[in-house]
C-alpha cells in the first residue's frame, strides 16, 4: 500500500514542507476516487474536510432559482479546496463543490488538522502560510475573471 507522505510531498500546498510536518497532515488524510457528478460539499452542509486536488476537476457552484448551477470556478490538478475550517465551528459550506471528472483527491479531516495545528505552532504557520498564498492567487483570478465578465 502507498505512504500518503509522498503523495502529500508532490502536492504544491505541501512541497518544501518539513518531513515531520507531512507525518503529521498524513495523520490527517486519506486518499478518495470519486466519480463525475459527485459533491465534495454542498451549500449549508457541514465542512468537515479540506481537499487536496490530485487529478481530475472539480467546479465550484453557486445556485440560482432562476438559471441552476452557475460555475464560479474550476479546480483541478494541484489546487485545493475546502478552506472554511479557519473559521469558527461549527464549519458550513458556502458554494457547491462538484466532481465534473473522475478525481483522485486527498480529504484531511478538519478538527484533526486543527489539533494538529494548535499542538504544533510552527506546523500551523506552515499551513497559514501555505493558504494566505492559495487565499492570494484565488484572489487574483477572481478580480481577473470580473474584469473579463464586465469587458464589453
């Protein structure tokens, strides 16, 4: 069977991490296969995981009465998703997460990473700065992609 320490290594949110610090996310992870159609989060449900994107792609959902599901973003290879748990708990889903593709994905379970992260501060630097820089470029492409929608 597959160490999830190297797969984690080989995922942009870990790499250069220290190898003490992958034991511990790995204490965290397992690895999930899912198939086309199928949610990792839907809006309102509770957030209990956090997802490392490995293959395949997700759309990120917001639902309108009028038109359905609207694409707010597709993720695919090497990004992550499910960054709600910095929030207070009980943690909720904001958006729909979708498998528009047969995915492989690693899910870290939420109140693990946060024990985790808590008993270990500079593991937990580690992982703030990691998602301050993932929180940057996603802002990036949003204000890209608003400026595109209102070119005309």
């Amino acid at each position: 069977m597959e160490k999830i320490e190297p797969i984690l290594a080989a995922h942009p949110f870990c790499q250069g991490l220290d190898p003490k610090h992958l034991k511990e996310l790995a204490a965290c992870a397992s690895r999930v296969n899912l198939k086309a159609g199928e949610f990792l989060g839907r809006a309102g449900e509770e957030a209990g995981r956090f997802y490392l994107i490995l293959q395949g792609r997700v759309t990120v959902e917001i639902f309108s009465a009028r038109r359905g599901p609207l694409t707010v973003q597709t993720l695919g290879e090497g990004d992550t998703l499910g960054w709600l748990w910095f929030q207070e708990q009980p943690y909720h889903w904001h958006l729909d997460a979708r498998v528009v593709s047969l995915s492989r994905v690693l899910s870290l379970e939420v109140d693990c990473l946060r024990r985790k992260c808590e008993a270990d501060h500079d593991l937990g630097f580690e992982v703030l700065k990691r998602y301050a820089h993932f929180l940057a470029v996603r802002f990036r492409v949003s204000a890209l992609q608003l400026a595109d929608m209102f070119q005309a």
